[in-house]
C-alpha cells in the first residue's frame, strides 16, 4: 500500500553518512538591521526560478525548506514549526521563534543564517494537508537577494504542470543535502485547500515552494508525500495551496512592518476544508 508522508527531515537525519554537520557564518554587528546581498552573477533570464531564494529552515526537531518571498518573509510548511509529543506526534503548540534558523545558500554547506522572530501559521495544518502553510518574519533584511512570488489572486488549475524544490534527501541520494529541483507533473485532482500531483520528494522537501513550470509563481507548498528511498520516484502526493490563506501573508507583511500580532485579526481556518483524499493508504510528513 503506497503511504504519503510529511516531507520534513528529523534532526537524526541532520547528518548523512559520511557528512560533516553544517556550519553557518554569522553576520556582523554591521549587519544588524539588514543583510545586504550583491550578486556578481548575471541577471537570471525572466521566468527562470531563482534558486536562491530556496532557503533551509532548521528548527529544534527537524529540517524543512523554505522560500524568500520578501525581504523578511519566508515561506514554509506549517508542520515544521510545531512540537512534538513523547512519541512524535506533531502538536499543535508552535515552537519558540528564537529555536529556529533560516540558512542561505543552496550548496552543502549554508554560508549565512538568519534568526526568526515572528511566526504566522493558522490554527489548523500541524499535521500536513489543509493549512499546513506558515509564514516566517525574519530578525533581518535580505537586501538584494532573488525572491519568488506568490499568487494568491488566481487558484491552481486542474491539469496545470507544478515541480518543486527542496533541501530534501532521500537513502539512497548518492550525494549530502543541497537544493535539488524536483520533478512533478501536471494538478490531477484539486481540493478547497490542497492540490494532488505526482512529484518526486524526499525528507527535508517539507515547505519548499510549489510552483508554476516556467514561472516564479508559487502556488503551494510541500505537504504530504509517497516516498520511497529513491529520489526519483514520483509518488503521489498532496501540497498546501496558499491561495486560501490570503491572511496569513497580509498579517505577516503587517508584523514584518512593525504591526504587534495582537492588534491583528486573528487567523482561522478556511470552513470550506475537506478530508484529504489519500491514495491507497494513509498520510505521512516528507
């Protein structure tokens, strides 16, 4: 029976065989407010993804990826900042801000981090599937760096093609974790708050952007996967639509600019949602 699992990494798998743990440099008092980032590299053709903007979320229990989509917002999956009980439950209780880091750099090793200071998540998605997006406000500017969009004003479309990425990495991945570009498919089946494809997805792939080929859009996150230990398997799987949490991007933008949480509406979960359909078996985190 096939299985579909969240996409995050635990922090036993942090480290792969024969790799050294990762270790970031940490900007300087100089860059306190902001970290200002200039590219040497020729401006990416219009259309083309900008890898990096795909970021790597570490948190206190496990590893997600994440997109930069402002200067200070990144993107993820609602389920990689939550606690977990004495047998791994994902509880509804987020984690502490301050446990959580944001690595830039899409190679084996991140060359700089960021620190977190405001989660914005709906009270719903801890455990993949409908609501399982989140939205992180930085302690710091990106200055400069590649950022995608989310399109949030025009639903996905059945039958439209979607790929991914990720900071995931699956048993038999010959190589250590680094941004991979992840093969999908076209939208096969469409609920109020998730979209089913066939894509390829390891552990770690959890948050990353689910995007329009050929486009910066993104449309969704990674949720809920069918995973074996090959990385090139396409499985079925269910991602998040961002389009039915338009609050949670507006009260993150409010907050980045200087909004207290409190002064905000409060997020609620989207009456339209329903159960997930689950191909020959039950749903699991990537």
């Amino acid at each position: 029976m096939t299985t579909l699992a969240l996409a995050s990494t635990g922090c036993s798998l942090i480290q792969g065989p024969g790799m050294s743990p990762k270790h970031a440099l940490h900007p300087s008092a100089k860059e306190e407010t902001e970290i200002e980032i200039r590219w040497l590299a020729e401006t990416p053709n219009v259309g083309a993804v900008p890898d990096d903007a795909i970021l790597r979320v570490v948190g206190p229990t496990m590893t997600c990826t994440g997109t930069l989509i402002a200067d200070d917002l990144v993107l993820t999956a609602h389920h990689c900042l939550v606690e977990r009980g004495a047998h791994g439950e994902f509880e509804k209780k987020l984690v502490a801000p301050s446990t959580l880091n944001v690595e830039i750099g899409g190679d084996y090793f991140a060359w700089t981090e960021v620190g977190v200071r405001h989660i914005v998540a709906p009270p719903c998605g801890e455990g993949g599937g409908s609501g399982d997006i989140a939205v992180l406000v930085l302690q710091r500017k990106l200055v400069g760096m590649e950022k995608m969009t989310p399109r949030l004003e025009a639903p996905p479309k059945l039958g439209e093609e979607a790929v991914s990425m990720g900071f995931g990495r699956c048993a038999l991945s010959g190589d250590a974790i680094r941004r991979k570009t992840r093969e999908g498919g076209p939208i096969r089946a469409m609920q109020p708050e998730t979209i089913s494809l066939d894509a390829a997805i390891c552990p770690g792939d959890s948050g990353g952007p689910v995007f329009a080929k050929g486009t910066r859009e993104v449309i969704g996150v990674v949720s809920l996967s069918a995973m074996d230990h090959d990385e090139r398997t396409r499985g079925a799987s269910v991602m998040a639509r961002i389009d039915a949490y338009r609050s949670v991007f507006s009260n993150a933008h409010a907050i980045a600019d200087g909004a207290s949480p409190q002064e905000l509406p409060p997020l609620e979960c989207n009456t339209g949602a329903t159960t997930i359909a689950r191909p020959r078996g039950s749903a699991q985190k990537p």
